[in-house]
C-alpha cells in the first residue's frame, strides 16, 4: 500500500505513524501501545485495533482528523 491518501483500516500502522505525526498519541489514548511493538511493522490498524479491542474506524477517523 501506498502511504499517499488518506489512512484506512488496512493501512500499516508503521504507514499510519509516518504519515500522520500524532499517530503515536492517538493509538496510546486509544490502549494501543503499537508504536513501540514489532508487529507494527506488519500489522494493519484493524488487525491491532482487533487484537486490543478497540474500534478501528474511530482509530482511523482520528487519525484522518489529525493529519488534515
């Protein structure tokens, strides 16, 4: 995936973090400490939002928000 465009739920949460600069903020408010893990290298935001049962969309949509 390309990490031009906007930040969906497939997007690598390595590719969120680069495109978006509070991306590691948002993800700890929202109980993922994904920056610091090794999946995040690998790991959509779906599958780490899954992981810690948290709502991935609201996840995105912050995200998205942020990086206007």
């Amino acid at each position: 995936m390309s990490i031009d465009g906007p930040i969906t739920i497939e997007t690598r949460i390595s590719d969120a973090i680069k495109i978006c600069p509070e991306a590691p903020e948002i993800f700890r408010e929202m109980g993922m400490g994904c920056c610091a893990c090794m999946a995040a290298s690998a790991e959509t935001i779906g599958e780490g939002a899954e992981m810690h049962e948290v709502d991935a969309q609201t996840i995105v949509d912050r995200l998205n928000e942020a990086c206007k």
